[in-house]
C-alpha cells in the first residue's frame, strides 16, 4: 500500500505542477453536485446527494428518549454513519471503522454547532425527550465523505418532518409540519498535496494526499473544522482556505434549495 | 403471527385488501441495474414501499484464508436492514439474528444457480441493502441479488425470483405487506428457479393445510413469472448498451 500512496502521490504532483487535475477540474472546483431531498418515505427526513460518483444517503428517524443527565431540558441528536459494504470495494461488513466514526463526529459537530436544529424544542416533559437520529449511508466512495454527508445530511433535515406525539408515544405517519431549521451548515474539504490544496479531493486524490481539512460553514460563522493526516497547515494556508470555505459554502446552499 | 395490540380488519367489505389490491395482485415492482460505480455488478429495486439496493464485488480474494475452498467460490450474502429503514423506531446497525438467518438462507438459494466451481479460492460477495422496507424484504433481497449477480457477469444457471404468499382472513393472498404480515395467519416466502421451477428458498410461519401449501406454490409460481420479467427487462437495458455509464442512483427510481 505504501508504494501505491507514493505512486498517486507522485502522479498528483507532477499533474499540479502543470497547474492541473486528472479529472481537468480546477483546484478549487466541486464535481458535479445534486441532492436530492425526499427519497425515502418510511423514514421522517431523507436525502441523498451525489458528489460526482460519491453517493451518500441520509435518513432520519424520530424516538422518544430519556435526555442525558447534564442536559435534561434538551432533546437528543445522534450521528451515525455506515461504510456499507456494497459502497467499496475497501470497505468491509463488521464494527465501524475509525474513519466511519470520524465521518459521523465530524458532520455531527457541524450540524449541531450550527444550531439549525432547536433541540430545547425537542423536549416533551420531565425525564422524556425526543431523539433525533441522523444515519448516513455510503453508497458510493469516490472520495470527499465529508461534505457529501453535510450536504446530505442537510438536506434530510431540511426535509424532515416534526412528529406528532400523543400519550408519550410518535403516531407515525402523521405530523405537525416540518421540522424547523435556524440556519443551514455545509462543510468544503481540502486536500493537501505537496504545497497544493485541493477542493473536493477524488478518492485517488485522497490516496495520494498528506493531509485535509475540513471547514463547515453556516453563511456567517465556522461551526466544525477537522484536520486529518500527517500534513502541516500554516496559518495563512488556514485563513486561506476558512475564505474559501465562506465563498463555496454559497455555492453549496443553492444545491440544498 | 408478530403482531400486538387488537388485531385489524385485513380485507375490506368487497373483498379487496387494504391497499386495495385483489388476492393475487402484486405491488408494482421496478428494478434498475447497475446504480452504483464501485461494485461489480448492482441493483436498486423498488417493490411497493420496499427499496433494496445490492452491491456484488467479485469473484475476488476470499478472506480469512481459512474459509476458503479449493474446489469452489464462496457465496457470501449479507442482508442488514437500514437503521432507518422502517415506519416504526430507529434501529441499530448491525446484524441482527434474523438479518443473520436470512443472510444464510439467501446465500445458500444462490449456491444452487451460481457456477462457482469456476472459480476456486474465491469469495463472492453479495451486499444486500434495505433501505426502506414495507413487509416481503427477504423476497425482494433475492430478487435484487440476483439482477445484482447477472450484472457483476456472475456465471449463473438461472436467474432466481422470489415471492410471498400468505395467509389473511382465512385467505391466501399473494405479496404480503407490513400489516398482512404482521397480523395474517401466515407467511410463507418462497424462491425459484424459473427454468425449472425448483424451489430455491422456503420458509414459512402461521397454520397452514396441505391444500393451502400447494394452493400457495401455485399462487407464488404465477407471481413469480411476472416478476422475473421485470429482472430480465432491467438486465437487458444495462446489457443492451455496450459500456454504460456510471449512472447517479436512483434516475427516477426514488420517487
């Protein structure tokens, strides 16, 4: 595997120098990018949003919960994510990997430092609150996990419902409206390889890269950031790329509209 | 059967189900190939409410080393259920006994059909995705593999279909739902091999006679046909086209 690194590493850098990228994108342009909000009908909120020929699926359910102990006026949100194996051919059934669990935190954290979601609103009475549970499916890896599953994950809850609870309990498939949202987060992710940062990285670029960030950002604030692998960052890079990041988040939104 | 609470009316006063379908009448099934880009072969298909989408990879190495044959590939199927995959509460990931139990059955409905003497020390991997379910998973499971499994170029001796037969208000009725299913008299999935009509996968629970047993057969084998049509239909769009495109998911499949 090392060797492998080493070859797309190389392969990466000699393309940059020219100023290019196997795919012909510029180094700060997204593929291709669509969510699609509603796909599924079972579940409260779902969408699946497509990065090139990243897929990533999102679904949400509602439960009724008991709060956690430091928090007992506020409801529960929780951010699982699953490499389901039919996504890769590298990912494999069994408990969740590092990098699943890494996926999860880090859109759990832009999503819940945004505050899109109310979750005093979620509070029902003493002891009960209703639970939230955001599940993100890989279908699809070609790279940049990150901020399809933002985008997707966005867009569930931008399609969630609120539901109608009676005597304790959710009536399924009835509800009161949608699920109110304050603001909406989405995340860029930068790879970096060599002195070059690259928006959107493919999955051969990720193989090859010594480093990436992650930026999520709501239109006026940064709500998550995440640093990953072995590279080192200066600071004008960093503000570089928060700048970018503000910019592309735009662009982002109109993909959740 | 599983259900609790007071037990519905399951037929309706002119005889149609709830969903207003008659007896013998199927929910609308569409199956796409080839949705996904990594995997060799795959299948998103779309029966009433249930959404199943299967990955297949292979043949390829078969790990652990120790599982391995030298005489045949391994079939390994793997049904999981989304966490949010039903109407009801969220569920955990991971398997479950009953994912379990029907991984192992689907698995072994395909040694049948799958040339897998062809190739030796292989695993075949068949990943099996519900993402939505709506009662008749395991069937639709199969349905999908195989779609899955013709489109990896898998060697098959046939393409198998499968189908649920029940029982509600003392009736037999084809294609079962969630509430016929929870709360009929009886469950009764069955796979094929349409070449030759063998019966690939069997399993059923509740009271049924001997009259109702073979009555059901003949029920689900009619069914079946129709529904093999729908997985022979899918296989020739894909196959028809010399190299298709890596397509997004779900080109109007998820409405």
């Amino acid at each position: 595997m090392e060797i492998q690194k080493q070859l797309k590493r190389d392969f990466l850098t000699t393309l940059l120098s020219q100023g290019k990228r196997a795919d012909e994108r510029g180094k700060m342009d997204y593929r291709t990018t669509k969510v699609q909000k509603g796909v599924l009908q079972n579940s409260e909120g779902s969408a699946l949003c497509n990065l090139g020929k990243t897929q990533v699926l999102c679904g949400i359910k509602f439960d009724i919960a008991t709060p956690f102990p430091d928090r007992p006026k506020e409801g529960v949100l929780a951010t699982g994510a699953e490499f389901t194996p039919l996504g890769s051919h590298l990912f494999e059934p069994g408990p969740p990997s590092v990098e699943s669990i890494e996926l999860a935190r880090v859109v759990d954290r832009g999503v819940r430092s945004s505050n899109a979601v109310d979750l005093q609103s979620f509070f029902l009475e003493e002891g009960k609150v209703l639970a939230l549970y955001l599940d993100l499916y890989v279908l699809d890896h070609d790279g940049n996990l990150f901020d399809a599953a933002t985008l997707a994950a966005m867009g569930a809850l931008q399609n969630c419902i609120m539901p109608k609870v009676e005597g304790g309990k959710i009536i399924r498939n009835e509800n009161k409206g949608s699920l109110p949202l304050a603001t909406s987060c989405v995340s860029c992710t930068f790879a970096k390889v060599d002195a070059y940062h690259l928006l959107d990285p493919t999955l051969d670029e990720e193989k090859g890269m010594d480093g990436r960030l992650t930026i999520a950002t709501t239109p006026k604030h940064m709500c998550a950031a995440q640093k990953s692998g072995w590279a080192g960052y200066t600071q004008k890079d960093i503000m570089e790329l928060v700048d970018i990041s503000f910019a592309k988040g735009d662009e982002l939104r109109r993909h959740l509209q | 059967m599983g259900g609790s609470g007071p037990k519905p009316k399951l037929l309706n006063s002119d005889g149609s189900r709830l969903d207003g379908r008659k007896l013998e009448e199927m929910r609308p099934i569409t199956i796409e190939a080839r949705v996904l880009n990594d995997a060799d072969g795959s299948c998103l298909l779309t029966w009433g409410r249930n959404k199943v989408l299967v990955g297949v990879y292979g043949p390829r190495e078969c790990i652990p080393r120790h599982d391995q044959s030298p005489y045949r590939a391994l079939i390994k199927c793997r049904y999981n259920m989304a966490p949010f995959c039903s109407l009801e509460e969220h569920n955990r990931s991971g398997p479950s006994r009953r994912s379990k139990e029907l991984s192992k059955v689907i698995s072994e409905a395909f040694e049948n059909v799958i040339i897998a003497e062809a190739y030796p020390k292989t695993q075949i991997d068949v990943y099996i995705e519900v993402l939505q379910s709506d009662g008749g998973t395991r069937c639709a499971a199969l349905t999908a593999a195989a779609v899955a499994l013709a489109d990896a170029g898998i060697p098959m001796k046939d393409l198998p279909v499968a189908i649920a037969v029940g029982k509600i208000e003392g009736k037999l009725a084809v294609d079962l739902f969630k509430d016929e299913d929870n709360f009929g008299e009886s469950d009764n999935p069955i796979a094929f091999a349409p070449r030759n009509w063998e019966v690939l996968l069997y399993q059923a629970d509740g009271l049924l006679t001997r009259d109702e047993v073979e009555q059901g057969l003949e029920l689900a084998k009619e069914a079946a046909k129709k529904v093999h049509e729908v997985q022979v239909e899918a296989l020739k769009r894909v196959y028809e086209k010399p190299h298709p495109p890596s397509v997004p998911l779900a080109t109007g499949m998820f409405q």
